[in-house]
C-alpha cells in the first residue's frame, strides 16, 4: 500500500490534482481513462509518464531544502531598474543568500536598497530587446550559472515580473532527481519550431534545470551565446530556444505543477492557487509590483498560520 509519505510527495509534487487515483494491490491508477499507471516497487514509483519523472522514496530521503543550493537568475532590462527589480528584492528574493541570485541585463547598475545596501545588476553585450536580445541573455545566464557560480543543484530561469514562492519551490524540487536527463517547466509553445520536433516551453512562469542538465546543454563554452542566439525561435521567444536546444541535447521538456505562465484574470481562481496545497504554488508571471508585494504578504500571512 502507499505510505503517507508517499502520498505527502505525491500532494506536493501536485500529481494528486491532475486526476483522480485509486489504489490496488500495490499500483497507483490514474483514473482519467488513459491507462497511465505508476507502480509501487520497493517504494518507488516509476512511470516515464508521469508529469515529474521522478524516483520517490518517500519523504526521509528528499534532500532537506536546507542543504539545496538552488541559484536564481532573473533575465531583464534598464526599463525595470526602478520597479519591478526592487519590488521583487523586496518581497521573494529577500529571502535568498545574495550569492543565490543573479540578475542579467544589457547595463550594469547598483540597485539601492537602503542606504548602507545596494543589489549588483550584472551586464552584457546583448542587444537591449525582447527578442533576440533576450535570448542572448539567456545564454550568458546558462554561462554565468555553470562557470562563475560555483556548485549548485539547481537554476531557476524568470523573468523580472514573476513571482517566485522560494520555500515551496526548493521543496519540490528536493524530490527530484538532478541527475535525469530533464528541464522542467510548462511544456506546449513553440515545439514545432525546433530542428528536432518536440514539447517547446512556455516559459513565463520560469523553468528550472539541474547543474548536471545545463552543463550538458552547454556543449561548448565558446560558442554557446551564437549557438542560442541562431537557434530556432531565438529571434521571438527566448524559451523556445532554450528548450530546443535542450532536446537536441536529449534533455526531455517535463511539466512541473504550480507554475503558472499566464496571468489569471479569474482573481478566484488565483486566490484558490495560492492556498493550494496540491500543486504546491511556484510562481506566478505579470504580477506588478504591488500585486508582488500584496502576494508576498498573503504568503507571509499563511506561513504565521500554519
């Protein structure tokens, strides 16, 4: 039978909220029609199916969040240098180790944060547009995580208008195995594009990737800015370049639940996902500033109440 750490992982991985389940001799069921099946062998489930391709060995041996090192890199522009980049250093990021979090642009700048603190904007020679400008900043991010950062287990990729709840992030991904071929995120933008035909990646929500799995995307150092920049899609989104270039190097583009890409004008529903305990919420794009900051508060609100 399942454990209960079993299916507190399964709650947090959000693989409880897609369909309905049913328990039998030993075999979780996914009652949704389609005959996906995870088995439970020597308690771990395995199914190359699944949403999150993960090992699960229940709950005592996810590495504890306190000893994951996850990096965060925000890709943005000299137009956000007065908002949105202090609202977000207000509000989610003010919890990381400043070593944890990078932001790259096309200008450098210290961002003030008070008078006796100020946040290091890191630059590039990127042109300064969403298009293909933005892909190039994409790539130095990549560069920058897996030569000047030192080790670490995981990147997270966003924007500088998305919200990140750091805690339940480092939470699901210590359940996840760095060492599988993967680049987590939301599947289903652009994949067609790609030389080799596969998922795309709606990027907006943010997607994360293992030091293991960049480093294999990153084939050469050297060439790696151009390689990004004339990759297909480069020169529109910035994400469907990423992901193409990750199947090429047999990376597989899997969902990862509580990511939430768009914005929701169903403030209902919002306000149901950031209560949800199943998916867990990771992030949420084009939140404003204030609604960054009224977001971080509801969150600060739930952890004092739990």
């Amino acid at each position: 039978m399942i454990s209960g750490n079993q299916l507190k992982l399964l709650s947090v991985l959000g693989l409880l909220s897609c369909a309905s389940f049913s328990v039998l001799d030993g075999v979780l069921r996914q009652s949704d029609g389609q005959g996906v099946a995870q088995t439970l062998t020597k308690n771990k489930v395995r199914s190359a199916q699944s949403p999150l391709h993960a090992i699960m060995r229940g709950s005592s041996v996810a590495i504890q969040t306190s000893k994951l090192r996850v990096l965060f890199a925000v890709r943005t522009n000299i137009r956000n240098y007065e908002t949105k980049i202090p609202a977000l250093l207000k509000t989610w990021a003010s919890v990381l180790p400043e070593e944890d979090l990078f932001i790259v642009s096309t200008k450098a700048a210290q961002i003030a944060m008070g008078p006796s603190y100020s946040f290091k904007v890191q630059s590039t020679e990127c042109f300064d547009d969403r298009y293909v400008g933005l892909t190039c900043i994409e790539a130095h991010i990549h560069l920058f995580a897996a030569q000047e950062a030192g080790e670490f287990d995981w990147l997270f990729v966003v924007d500088e208008d998305v919200y990140v709840q750091v805690q339940n992030l480092k939470e699901v991904l210590s359940y996840l195995d760095p060492f599988a071929p993967r680049l987590y995120g939301t599947p289903g933008c652009g994949g067609d594009v790609c030389k080799k035909v596969g998922a795309g990646l709606c990027g907006g929500g943010g997607y994360a990737v293992s030091r293991q799995s960049l480093l294999r995307m990153i084939s050469n150092h050297s060439t790696y800015v151009r390689d990004l920049m004339h990759t297909p899609g480069a020169d529109t989104y910035c994400d469907v370049a990423v992901a193409c270039v990750a199947e090429e190097r047999e990376l597989k583009v899997e969902s990862l639940p509580g990511l939430y890409p768009w914005y929701m004008h169903n403030r209902t529903q919002f306000q149901s996902t950031l209560e949800s305990l199943s998916p867990l919420p990771l992030s949420y794009h084009y939140t404003k500033p204030t609604e960054m900051l009224d977001i971080h508060l509801q969150f600060r609100k739930r952890r004092k109440e739990i």
